[in-house]
C-alpha cells in the first residue's frame, strides 16, 4: 500500500531505502511503496499530524523547550547515584554515545530485549553454537525449519528474502510445541542421533520422525527462531537446537538463524562489547565493569528499588506498544520518538525528548539480524528532530567534570 506523508515526509522514489522497522533491514524497496506491512506501520508510527509543528518535548508533563528539557535532564542525571539506561532503541551512534554517558555516570545498561539476548548469549556462552547469515541461507540451504512462533510476525518478508532467485526451493518445515517445546527437540535430537528410545518415538510421533529423516537427508539445514518468543524456556530451547545443530553437523551441514536484535537491540549489544568487552547487562560501578546477566537486568533491577534513575531510549515504533517502564517516585528521562509521549503514564517526574528514528528522520547505522553486515539507514527527510547521539553527548559533557560513578 503506498503511503503518503504531508509533513517532514517526503518520500523518496528512489529504490535506496533502508526499512529500520524490522531486524532483517531490507534495503531493496523505496520508502513510498515498501510492500511490508511492518514497514508500513513503521512509517506511519513516525509521522505527525499535518501542519503540526516538531513535537515538543515535555518536563513532568508539561509542554517544554528543548533547552530546557536537557537542562532538567542534566541535573537530574548529575543528582542520581545509581542509574538505569535502557531501552536502547538506537543506532551505533547512538549506542556508542550511551555507553560513554554509562561509564561517565556508573550506570546498570539493558536493553528492552534483554532477556531475549541474554538467553541466546548464556547458551553461546556454555555451549558455542553454529550460526549462519542471510546470504548462506539463500545460497545453500536446502531445507528451513522454522521452529516455535513468531518468526514471520518480527520478521515479515524473511521467506522472500532467502528464496528470491532460487531456481529451487528449499523444503519449508513449521515445528511447533505449545508448552513442549523443549522436550519435542530432545525426541527430535534422539530421532536425529537414533538413539535406543529413537524406536518407539517414531511410532508415536511420525511427523517428527519425518523432519528427522528430512534434517539426516538435507545437504544444508537451517533451523530458525525468535528467542523472544520460545518462552520461559527459552535458554533451554537454544540449548537444545545447539545440541540438535552439532549433530547434524557431524554428518551433514546445519546451522541456526535466530530471528532477534530488533529495534536497536542488537547494535546496542555488539557497540557495548566491543567499547567495553563485555555485553549489556552490566554496570559500570565503583568495582569496575561488571557483567551479571540475571541480577542486572532492567526488570529485575526495577522490582528491586535499586536503582535511583532510568534513562530509557526508544526512537523506533516497535518500543511504543510497552510504553516507557516506571516505578513510583522513579524520576524517568526518556528519550523516543514523538508517538511515545502519549505512552509514559504517570509523567510528574518524566522528562520526555523527542527523538529523530534512524532511517526516517536522521541517517545511521544498524547491523543486521545475522550480525554479517552493518547497514546504513538514510533519512526521508530532516525534520528538525535531534539524534539519540546528540541529545546523549549534550548529556555527557554537562555532568561536572570528575564526577565519581556511583
């Protein structure tokens, strides 16, 4: 459906286009006709009414200047002692400018998909594991299976983007256990390895023993999921499709494509490890850097009470939809997209700055969902919205020089 902006969104008819509302980043339609519906929400969450002038940003509710909004911001970031950034809904620029404001301030970072990419990374962590990208996939794979839900909902054109040009199709395969997920993969890995018990599993489950005579017979299989969305068991489903994947490959070629990192999430990941040498769920403290994937998370750390500030970033609509996380009496600096300003709740102790969307409203950088390839976003039009970078950096060099992190 082609889409039409009024104000601040001129759409380029140009084919050079990349679509930041979704982890695969596909950059082979224009802006004004991006057949995706996905990217058709995007693009629609990041307009404003026509002849409305730029979103205002807003101290405690009330409407604000930019100036003074970074100005309340500032002091109330110089007040605080044990902060939060979160969110992390940006791009590299941003993200690096963020990790520098964290070592600056001794705060806890995490993103919104944290679990989902502390899940995924204890398992590579223990395990190592076999991943593959986009390109692979395309070129290779003879068979997909696309394992748990949500797969095509975080990423619509994926099919599209690894069977264009095929001149033969892979098998396509959905394996889907509501609530059993982990054990069907053992009694998948059993059938696989044709273990003692692999006998009378292919009795009672005949299709499962199908798609292990399918993954034994492919030349190159691809396992993918979104981690997001496998569960409270989650880590132990990765556990259990890394075994599966190791298997296989000690007989034939598989690999996995987990289907995650997006709205900024994957970036913010990869920028803090290699800034830091280690990845979100950290804290910059007093002790140095600290990594705890389970005490620090965002949630968690919220519950508790033990943290004195939040920080939250979210300049892609994807964010929107769970609004901006709070606690009673936590003063809150949330820097996001204009749409996100009807989402922040109880706003008496909120600044809210409106933030440009990289790929929309400013250029930038995001890397893809196989971590292969960092693209570069092109803004439609400038429209007079800051960048997370800028906003963050103006953050940065107000704190009092020397200040202890807490």
């Amino acid at each position: 459906m082609p889409i039409a902006f009024a104000i601040g969104m001129r759409l380029d008819p140009s084919p050079v286009w990349t679509c930041p509302f979704c982890p695969l980043l596909c950059d082979d339609r224009p802006a004004s006709a991006p057949g995706c519906a996905l990217a058709e929400a995007g693009l629609q969450a990041c307009r404003w009414p026509v002849g409305a002038a730029c979103p205002a940003a807003r101290i405690d509710g009330q409407p604000a200047t930019l100036e003074a909004a970074l100005a309340a911001a500032a002091q109330r970031l110089a007040r605080s002692r044990q902060p939060l950034i979160g969110g992390w809904g940006t791009d590299v620029a941003g993200a690096r400018a963020l990790t520098t404001l964290a070592e600056a301030t001794g705060a806890f970072c995490d993103a919104a998909a944290g679990e989902a990419l502390s899940q995924t990374l204890r398992v590579q962590q223990d395990r190592g594991g076999y991943t593959t990208t986009l390109a692979e996939v395309r070129e290779h794979a003879d068979l997909i299976v696309m394992v748990g839900r949500g797969v095509l909902t975080r990423a619509p054109r994926l099919l599209e983007r690894v069977l264009d040009g095929r001149a033969t199709p892979p098998q396509i395969v959905h394996l889907d256990a509501p609530g059993e997920l982990p054990d069907t993969l053992v009694r998948l890995h059993l059938l696989v390895a044709e273990k003692t018990p692999a006998a009378a599993e292919a009795l009672a489950s005949p299709a499962l023993a199908t798609l292990a005579a399918q993954l034994k017979a492919a030349r190159y299989a691809v396992l993918v999921w979104e981690p997001a969305q496998l569960g409270a068991h989650a880590a132990l489903c990765i556990e259990r499709l890394m075994q599966l994947l190791q298997r296989l490959n000690q007989t034939t070629r598989a690999a996995g494509l987990p289907i995650g990192g997006a709205d900024g999430a994957m970036t913010a990941q990869y920028v803090h490890a290699w800034r830091t040498g280690l990845p979100l769920r950290s804290r910059h403290g007093p002790r140095g850097l600290e990594h705890d994937p389970l005490r620090f998370g965002a949630p968690r750390l919220l519950a508790d009470g033990a943290v004195d500030l939040l920080l939250w970033v979210a300049s892609f609509p994807g964010q929107v939809v769970g609004g901006v996380p709070a606690a009673a009496g936590l003063p809150r600096i949330v820097l996001g997209l204009p749409a996100l300003a009807a989402q922040l709740g109880d706003a008496r102790h909120t600044v809210f700055i409106p933030v440009a969307t990289p790929g929309v409203h400013a250029d930038g950088h995001l890397f893809r969902v196989d971590g292969a390839v960092l693209m570069p976003l092109h803004a439609l039009q400038h429209d007079g919205l800051p960048g997370v970078a800028a906003v963050v950096d103006t953050l940065t060099q107000s704190l009092a020089p020397g200040r202890a992190a807490a």
